[in-house]
C-alpha cells in the first residue's frame, strides 16, 4: 500500500505526515520515535489495510515546522504542541515506536 502525503496547519505551523488506507475505516495515529519521521510506518502500512493509518511528522521532524527555540523536545511538549491536530471529531487510537509511544501515553 503507498502511503500519501498529508498537511495540517496548527497554532504551531505545518504539521505533515504519511496516510495510508481508506477514509471511512478505523483512524489509528501511528507516532514514530525520537530522531525518526513517519516514513518510519511506511513497512506496517502494507499490513493494515483494514484501517485508516495517520503517520504525523512530530515537531521539528520530517517536514514539519519545529518547536520555537528554547523549547524542549519532551513527551510533554510534543503531547502539547500536536493537541490541536483533530481529524474531524474522532478521537484516534494511538501507536507508537518508543518515544512515540510515550507522547501518546502523556
């Protein structure tokens, strides 16, 4: 399955990512770890068909914006910084690869 690039503007800046799947299926927000980008779930998005895979680029990785300077990189600064990303009211389960899997978790 190829994944496709996406964009979400926050308070922050541009946030993007990889997506894969069909609109209508389960979302699950896929969050990679820490020096990592979403292309990171490009290998598990063949797998999951079934689902609506969301592969976000946190802060100042891949291609989205960066945390303003002074800022922290911490699970809690990315919890915080990514909160305004909603896809249209559906609260995501979520996924994560270490450092990802702990900003889920905050």
């Amino acid at each position: 399955m190829v994944m496709r690039e996406f964009s979400v503007d926050i308070p922050l800046g541009r946030i993007t990512g990889l997506r894969a799947g069909a609109e209508g299926t389960p979302k699950v927000l896929a969050l990679h770890g820490w020096l990592d980008n979403a292309a990171s779930f490009v290998p598990l998005a063949a797998q999951l068909a079934d689902i609506d895979l969301v592969a976000p680029d946190l802060p100042g990785h891949g291609h989205s914006a960066h945390l303003p300077a002074g800022a922290d990189y911490s699970f809690r600064s990315m919890t915080c910084s990514t909160s305004p990303m909603h896809w249209a009211g559906n609260v995501l389960p979520c996924s994560g690869i270490p450092w990802g899997q702990e900003s889920a978790a905050w």
